[in-house]
C-alpha cells in the first residue's frame, strides 16, 4: 500500500511542478511582451487615466453642484420663514405699543399728522394776516397798532381732546 501512496505523491508533486513551470513561463513572456511593447502600453495606461481622472472629475462636479443648489434651497427657505417670523413679531411688537399708547391717551400717528397740517396751514394763514396789518399806521395808533400785533402773535388756547377707551373722543 505504500506505493500506492508514494505513487499519487508523485504525481502530485509533478502536477505541481508543472503548473509551477507554466506560470514562471507566463510571467517571463508577460515581461518580454513589456520590453517590446512597454513605451506603447505604457501611452496607452496613460490615456486611460487622463479618461478617468475626467470622468471622476465631472463626477464630482455634479455632485458638488447639487450639493450646492441643495444648500441654496435650504438657504432660501430658511430665509423666507426667518422673515415671516420677523413680520410677525414685528406686528406684536407694533399692536402692544399702540394700545399702550392708546391707554396714555395719546393719539394715533394719522391724527398728529392731520393736526401738524393744520397747525402748518393755520401759521401760513398767520403769517399772510401779518403781512397784510403792517401797512403804514399813524403815530397816534402806533401803540394801539403794537398792542394788537403782539396779542396776534400769542397762540390761541387749543382744546383738549380726550379719548374714551372705545376709541371715540370726548
């Protein structure tokens, strides 16, 4: 039995070799086809390489770029809702110092527009009555001339108007 055994170790052992000899073989025919077509091959990795490197480039380019208008969408809607929030705040803001005002009893900005445009006109009306009372006057009026000027100049008494909190006036 012992040749059978030493029988199929040789064989194996020849297998073995052999396969060994086919791939030294291999790899000394791979070399010499390197010598004789290594300048070209070596071109051509090279042009392989420049396509890749553009393929990978475009690649991360796009990807870049839609990461970008990803942020940019971000950007914009979180914008959009900041500035809705401000408005609303800015409202809050802007209703409490009305009523607050309100309660103080002073007036709405319209009505101290509307009275500042009076007083405007009522100045303007002022100034055109003095223009006209200047005319020359006699010595004898010039005190009773100087009298009336002077109670021209001081302002009339305004009255006061008081709000009710329903907002009507007094």
């Amino acid at each position: 039995m012992a040749t059978q055994d030493d029988d199929r170790f040789d064989k194996t052992s020849d297998r073995i070799k052999d396969s060994a000899q086919q791939i030294w073989l291999a790899g000394l025919g791979a070399f010499a086809k390197m010598q004789q077509e290594g300048s070209k091959a070596f071109e051509s990795l090279v042009k392989d390489g420049a396509g890749m490197q553009k393929r990978t480039q475009q690649a991360a380019e796009e990807t870049l770029s839609q990461a970008q208008a990803r942020m940019a969408g971000f950007a914009n809607e979180f914008g959009t809702k900041a500035a809705g929030q401000w408005g609303k705040l800015e409202n809050i803001f802007e209703e409490r110092v009305a009523r607050a005002l309100d309660k103080l009893g002073m007036p709405p900005p319209a009505e101290v527009a509307a009275l500042q445009a009076r007083v405007t006109a009522l100045e303007a009306e002022l100034a055109a009555l003095r223009g006209a009372a200047k005319p020359a006057a006699s010595p004898a009026r010039g005190a009773r001339a100087a009298r009336h000027a002077k109670s021209a100049e001081t302002p009339a008494r305004k009255a006061t108007v008081r709000r009710s909190k329903s907002g009507g006036t007094e």
